[in-house]
C-alpha cells in the first residue's frame, strides 16, 4: 500500500476528531461544567435526548463522521502497530484486508443505529 | 546473496514490544510516544466498546434505560474519567506530533556551535505547556464526575 497518504489522510482524519469527538464528549460527559456557564444540555443519555439526536439529520450526518474518521484512524494506528511485529508481508496482507472488511462491517452496524432507532 | 532473498525483505524489529518501555537511553518524548501508542489503543478499545453498548437501543427503550442505571455506579464514572484523560492526552500529544511532523514547531536550524543543545531540548517548553494544559484540563474534569 502507498504509505504517506494513508498516513496524512490519519492526520486529516485526527484533526476532525479533535473538533467533533470534542464537541461530543462536552456534550455528553461535561454537562455539569456546561451548566456552570449557564448551557443546559438536560440528561444526554435520557431515552428522549438519544431519539431526539437520531431523529435529526445533522446529528446522523455527524456520527457518521466520527465514526469514518475514528474507524480509520483508530485501524490504521492499530496497523502500524501490528506491522511493527515483523509479520511476513503475506500475513500482513491478511491483516490490512481483516481490518479493511471489519472496519466497513463496523461503520455499517454502528451508523445503522441512529437510523434504524 | 541470501540475505536479500524473497522471504527475508522486511525489517525485524529486533526489541519488539519490550523495546516500548526500555530500548536504550530514552528521553521523555520516547515514553510519551509509549503512552500515545497505549492511549491510542485504549481508546480504539472504548470505542468498539461503546458501539456495542449502543446497540442496546435497537431491542427497546427500556433495555437501554436499564443499561444507563447499570452504569450509574462510582466504579463506571471513574472508567469514564480515565477515558476522557486518555482523549486529553492523547488529543494534545497528537497535535504536538502533528504540528511537529508538519514542521511548524522545529525551528530554524542552527550551526552546531559549544554549548551544544539538540532539538528534543530546544522543544522540551512545548512538552512542558501540553502537559500544563493537560494537568488543568483533568483537575477542570473532576468536577463533573464528583
Ligand atoms: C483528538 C483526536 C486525536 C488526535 C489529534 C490524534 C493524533 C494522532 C497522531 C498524530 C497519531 C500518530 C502518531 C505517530 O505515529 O507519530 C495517532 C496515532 C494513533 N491514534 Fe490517534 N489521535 C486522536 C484520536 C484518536 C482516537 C479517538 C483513537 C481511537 C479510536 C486513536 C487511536 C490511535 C492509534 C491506535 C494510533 C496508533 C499509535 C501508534 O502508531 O503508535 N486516536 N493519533
């Protein structure tokens, strides 16, 4: 595979996490310190707030991607870290496609959920 | 010529896992590069964790409600605090490699003239600002899981 634009596409795809995983964790995990400065987010995990977000177009738009972005970002790190192991190149050909075919298996499942629920 | 023979073209990598925490006379930037290679992992962890915790929603409302008392316990707030800290570190940590790899942060290069400073040291101030930012950020953090 041609490594440097997998690796700059890594480094794309971290800085769109940077900004929307960040958006997502105050949302969901900070709303204590968003209430401090006077944002309520009411209760991000109460079964109402999770249909209202699968509901809306944009915030399905937005999980899909975080999770495009984190998917392969997450997969190619972890890549890197198995070719590190000094696997023969066959056994790292079945590695890279394992990860390709699990990757769109997951983005597939995952993505299913706010659109199926 | 066997060495260049077609089963021997990779490279091994001869301190494998070990060579994460020790390999020789390692400076802070190699064990931070360790704990982003570790929080990366973790994370990736979490985050296929945390799709199939959500495909508790597809059974009903209720399965996923009872789901969210499970987890409304001191031991799983503590568990999501180390993970937002494993996000800080490795989200700063990343943009300090990236900014690094792009350039922006290594300087103009200098003539190697007594006393000599190697580039890790002339860097070191930016390790020292992200690892502030990072200490205040989970200090802040606290607060909403007490
Ligand atoms: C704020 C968001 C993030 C930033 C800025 C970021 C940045 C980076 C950078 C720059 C690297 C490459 C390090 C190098 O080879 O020099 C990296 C590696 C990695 N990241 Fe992230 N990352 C972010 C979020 C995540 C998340 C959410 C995951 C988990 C799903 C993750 C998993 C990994 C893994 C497994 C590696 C490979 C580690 C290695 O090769 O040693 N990252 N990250």
């Amino acid at each position: 595979m041609r490594e440097v634009p997998l690796r700059l596409w890594q480094l794309i795809a971290a800085a769109v996490i940077f900004f929307l995983v960040g958006t997502h964790l105050i949302i969901m995990h900070l709303g204590d310190i968003l209430s401090f400065f006077g944002a309520d987010m009411g209760e991000p995990t109460a079964w109402s707030s999770v249909m209202e977000r699968a509901s809306s177009a944009w915030w399905t738009v937005f999980y899909g991607i975080v999770l495009a972005a984190v998917l392969y970002h997450g997969f190619l790190g972890l890549r890197n870290v198995i070719s590190e192991l000094s696997l023969s190149p066959a056994a790292m050909r079945v590695i890279n496609r394992a990860l390709i075919v699990v990757g769109i298996g997951i983005f597939a499942f995952a993505l299913y959920i706010p659109i199926s629920t | 010529m066997k060495a260049q023979s077609s089963e021997r073209r990779y490279l091994e990598n001869y301190l494998g896992i070990k060579g994460w925490v020790w390999g020789g006379r390692y400076r802070l930037e190699r064990y931070l590069y360790t704990l982003h290679r570790i929080s990366g992992l973790a994370l990736l962890f979490y985050f296929l964790l945390h799709i199939a915790m959500n495909g508790f929603r597809l059974s009903s409302g209720e399965s996923w409600t009872s789901l969210m008392d499970i987890f409304d316990t001191p031991i799983v707030k503590f568990g999501e605090y180390l993970v937002l800290a494993g996000f800080t570190f490795h989200a700063l940590n990343g943009l300090r490699l990236i900014l690094q790899e792009l350039g922006y942060t290594l300087g103009r290069p200098k003539p190697p003239v007594y006393p000599y400073v190697d580039a890790l040291e002339r860097r070191r101030p930016i390790v020292f600002v992200m690892g502030g930012v990072i200490i205040i950020l989970l200090v802040v953090f606290i607060f909403n899981f007490i």
